[in-house]
C-alpha cells in the first residue's frame, strides 16, 4: 500500500465513520465561556475520531466518539520507540457561519510522506479530510467565531501494538483532537527575538527532519530552554554538518526579504516544508517578488541585514500564521533590535493570507475547502 509518488495516496478509500455521540456534551454556557478565552491547547471539543490499522486488517473501525483518555498497552511501540507523526490546521469560521479548512490535501500529504519516513502505514488523503470534517461537523458549536480564531485540529498517528521487538508496528491508531484556539497576538502583532543555538542541531542528514514527528520536538524543547533563558522567545537551528547554514525554529519555518523584493528560504532536507512558507511565497510570486529556495548561511543574514540588503525577516507556520522577526541572538552574535517593528511586506502577506483563510477575500487559489456542508 506504500507508494513513493508523493501526489498518490495509498491505494484504498472510502472509510466509513461511525458516530457514537458524547452523552457528557458541554452546556452551552461552559462551552461558550471556554470559546470566549480559549487560549491555545489548552481546551478539548467533546468527540474525537479514531481508526485503527493493522497489518492484517489495513485501515478498518473509523469512529467519532467521545473525547478521552486512549487505552494503551504499556508495551505500545510508540511509548518506548517514539513511532508517531501528527499534523496542525485549522477550521476557521466565515462571517456567514460557514466552517473551511486550508489546504487539508496538502495537510494529508505531508501525512503520508511523514507516515513513509517512519515506517507507519499511510491513510488515503480523502480518508484524512474525510475524519477532520466528521469530527468539525459534530463538534461545529467548537469552532469560534471572534477575529482570528479557530478550531485547532490535530489529526496524529501511533505504532499502538504493544511488543518491545524493535521493528515497525503491526498496529497502529489514527486519531484527530480539536482544540479552540484564541487569536495568537491579541494586542496587534508582536516581532519575536529569537535565539540561534550553536549546542544543539534539530535534526541531521538522512534523519527525520522532513517528517513532522515528535521526536523532532522533543530534541529542540532544551534548545528551547536556552533559548528563554537569554530572553528569546524561539531557537533557530543551523544545519547539522557545518553548522553554517540555517534551517529553521522548532516549529516555523524562516523567510528573508531583500531590499530588491526577493524572498530567500531555506532549502534543505532536514526542514519541515510547511504549507504556511509554500502559500505565503505562492502570494508573494503572485504579486510579483522572486522567491528563491536555496542555502541560506548565517553570515549572509548578519552581512545583509549590516548592509541593508536583508530588510524585514519572517517565520511562519499553522499557529501564528506568520510572526515578524525584530532579532537574532546567540553566543557573540546580535542581529537586528529588539525594538524593530513588522515589515510592510510581512504584514501585508501575512494579511492577504489570514484573509483568505476567514473568507474576507476571494480564494483565487482554490485553497479552501468546506467542512460543514
Ligand atoms: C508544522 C511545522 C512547521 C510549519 O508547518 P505549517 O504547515 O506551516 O504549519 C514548521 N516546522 C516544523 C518543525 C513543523 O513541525
């Protein structure tokens, strides 16, 4: 069933949810006083939605049911071999009621590349949009409707066999959670410094970079900590072999603007290409910047931004959509001020995307799809 053409999806569609209904739904009153606050991951909608795989069996028991604990066998691979993957989008409400998705084929595909990289089996992307809009359609009162927010959905994937054997799992569970999300910077957008770590790389050459796992987190959370610790909100991470080229934040990837209009990412298969970066650059080419995908070092940051050259620096990502970068911190290293401001070009894309996103403006380029109809 594993293919390598990343636009194919495996072979088999067509799963069928079986909806077993919360009998603990929250009231009306406690449910709109979560949504009038909700932080970020912090609140849970009542349903999920489970299917199970197996070796045997493929893709079988599709279910919306009601949010809880997992049973898990404390042998389960994913516990002790960090067998798992997930994704991050978001169903944003449109000033008519109506409930969209951003580009959830692109969600399901980085899904399946992510599922090949660790040895889990892949779930068909029509089977990945179908499970986000059953859970949206059921828990619809979950998705708020305030400026700028949202119902996170966080589909994932775990090897649930329980066999300390250390080989690929022969069963594994699929699971999508929703979490209401507030507006990520309440009081306008706020530029971030963030800290280049030269003690810790993300990831290496041949490694799981590519793929959007946990344990790619789970090593970038000490960097993290060194990174609040010299008053940074976020580490960046150089290339692994040299040390001389940047990659990207823990969980954002990075965009430099030229003086000329250009736009420079990283290019590098240990990044995590988000669907954020490719649509934000598609806005850009549209109106038409250059965007150029290629190495990036540091000193060309440092020199560039010296010389004028490098004039506003963004990251970008599901969450936060795309946050100015004000400076860059590390061991006798100081890029940019603390007090810099978003760039015009960074706050317009940043605009034109969020109002695509919550149907303020045409979607010219067909990246939205409807979940509650
Ligand atoms: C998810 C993620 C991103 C951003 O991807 P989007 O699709 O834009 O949300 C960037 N880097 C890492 C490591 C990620 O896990």
């Amino acid at each position: 069933m594993t293919t390598t053409d990343d636009t194919a999806s495996s072979t088999e569609f067509g799963l069928t949810f079986e909806l077993s209904p919360s009998d603990a739904v929250r009231a009306d009153a406690e449910r709109e006083a979560i949504l009038s606050d909700p932080g970020f991951g912090k609140h849970f909608t009542d349903h999920m939605v489970s299917v199970r795989w197996t070796l045997d069996d493929g893709w079988h028991a599709a279910r919306v049911h009601p949010y809880g604990p997992l049973q898990l066998d404390p042998a389960a691979s994913v516990l002790h071999y960090a067998q798992e993957i997930f994704e991050g989008m978001k169903a944003y409400r449109h000033a008519d009621g109506s409930i969209w998705s951003f580009r959830p084929e692109a969600n399901a595909r980085r899904l399946q590349r992510s599922a090949r990289r660790l040895a889990l089996p892949e779930l068909a992307t029509e089977d990945f949009v179908e499970s986000v809009r059953q859970l949206v359609r059921v828990d619809s009162a979950w998705v708020p409707s305030a400026p700028e927010t949202s119902l996170y959905l966080r589909p994932f994937m775990i090897a649930s066999e329980g066999f300390l054997g250390v080989r690929a799992a022969q069963q594994v569970d699929y699971h999508v959670i929703a979490s209401p999300a507030g507006a990520y910077f309440s009081g306008g957008v706020s530029p971030v410094s963030i800290w280049l770590t030269t003690n810790y790389a993300r990831a290496g050459k041949g490694g799981t970079g590519a793929a959007k796992t946990g344990g790619n987190y789970a090593s970038s959370l000490l960097p993290q900590q060194e990174a609040y610790a010299n008053g940074c909100q976020q580490v960046l991470f150089l290339d692994s072999s040299e040390s001389a080229y940047i990659e990207e934040l823990g969980g954002m990837n990075v965009v430099l603007v030229y003086a000329d209009g250009t736009l420079v990412t990283p290019d590098s298969d240990s990044i995590l290409e988000g669907i954020t970066r490719d649509s934000i650059l598609e806005l850009a080419e549209a109106r038409g910047h250059r965007v150029e995908r290629r190495r990036v070092s540091i000193d060309e940051w440092r020199e560039g931004v010296e010389s004028g050259q490098i004039v506003e620096v963004f990251a970008c990502g599901t969450a936060a959509v795309v946050v100015p970068i004000a400076e860059l911190k590390g061991e006798g290293l100081h890029i940019g001020s603390p007090a810099a401001e978003g760039g015009p070009l960074t706050m317009s894309l940043r605009e034109e995307l969020t109002d695509i996103q919550y149907g303020r403006r045409p979607d010219t380029h067909g990246w939205m799809t409807r979940l509650d109809a």
